[in-house]
C-alpha cells in the first residue's frame, strides 16, 4: 500500500471534512452520533479510495445515509 494510493485524501478530508461533519450531525442529531459516522464514512472511503472515480462526496453522503 503506497502513499499515492491516498493521494488526495487528506486535502479533500481538510477541505470538505466540516461540511461533512455537518450533515453527518444533522442526520444522526448529536454531535457525538455525528461524529461517529462520519467516522464510519471515511473509514469505507479509506478503503475503497482508489477506485472512487471523481467527486468522493456522493459516495460518502451516500455512505452516510
């Protein structure tokens, strides 16, 4: 597993990770519900992030829902 298998992730966490968070915390209605899947969204993105064929937030709000 090479770091370029990741590439991008952390700057797309970074950039879109509070929004996320948001819906996340607007689906479940607690933060600490919240964080928890969000949590569990990106733990399936990290595994499948290779093979995510542009925009990744579909995939996660889908995840997530």
């Amino acid at each position: 597993m090479g770091a370029s298998r990741y590439e991008g992730l952390d700057e797309y966490v970074a950039l879109r990770g509070t929004k996320l968070l948001r819906t996340a915390i607007l689906l479940t209605g607690s933060r600490e519900a919240g964080e928890d899947l969000f949590q569990q969204a990106l733990e399936r993105v990290v595994r499948h992030w290779a093979r995510i064929d542009g925009d990744p937030e579909g995939y996660l709000r889908q995840t997530m829902a």
